[in-house]
C-alpha cells in the first residue's frame, strides 16, 4: 500500500511539472489561446483526481473510517493530524475549483484560474506531498 500512495505522489508531482511545461508566462497569453487552457484545466483536473486518490490510499492504509465524499477525505485527514487545516482549506478551494470547471465550462474566469494554477497549485500541491510522505 505504501508503495501505491508512493506511485500516487510521483503522478501528482509528474501532473505539475506538465501543467508548468506549458503553463505561459503572462495571463493574457493564457487568456487567448484555447488549447493552451483547454490543456492546463484537464491538467489540473487530473492531479486533483490523483490527489484525492490518494486521500483515500492514505485512509485505507491507515485503516480510518471511509469518508461520505471526496471532500470528506481532506476533513478526515484533517482529523487525523495527516494535514494541517490551513493546507486542507486551499486543497478544498482547489477542489472546489475543479468542480467548476468541469461542470460549467462556459463560466470560468480564466484569469482566476491561471492564477491559481500558477501561483497557489504548485506551492500546495508540494505542501501535500511533503506532508503526506512526512506520515507514510
């Protein structure tokens, strides 16, 4: 199992250098280039998928009470001093995010986005993963 949650950490890590590999520079070359943003939204998607995967590795290695729902794996881990509350409520945001954008495509603020995924995505995604191997 730990080797599993292991696997998981390195595709969340893989999953951000991707997206900063073709992340632009400014917002505005963000903002115009539909692929570009088409490719960092299923970027982010998935190393939140992968995240939450490994959540709930995490819960079922330490044999925990299974959460009602995604979300409910952040709190759970919460509980169990696995993560800090302040990493759990950006993880829940980012969270939040994702859902956004996968279930109202035509809505998104791009620019909200582009911040996100470059300046609070890869700094609390690393906070994840050093404290998820910390416990592990």
């Amino acid at each position: 199992m730990k080797s599993r949650i292991g696997e998981k950490l390195k595709q969340i890590q893989e999953g951000i250098e991707e997206l900063e590999s073709f992340l632009p520079e400014s917002p505005e070359e963000y903002m115009k280039d539909p692929k570009i943003r088409a490719a960092c939204e299923r970027a982010f998607e998935k190393v939140m998928e992968a995240v939450i995967d490994t959540n709930l590795l995490v819960i079922k290695f330490k044999r925990m009470e299974m959460p009602n729902d995604d979300s409910s794996t952040f709190t759970l881990l919460e509980k169990h001093k696995f993560l800090p509350s302040n990493l759990v409520k950006k993880l829940l945001d980012a969270k939040g995010m994702r859902n956004f954008i996968v279930h109202q495509y035509d809505k998104i603020d791009d620019e909200l986005v582009y911040e996100a995924l470059t300046e609070s995505l890869p700094k609390d995604i690393g906070e994840f993963i050093r404290e998820i191997k910390k416990k592990i």
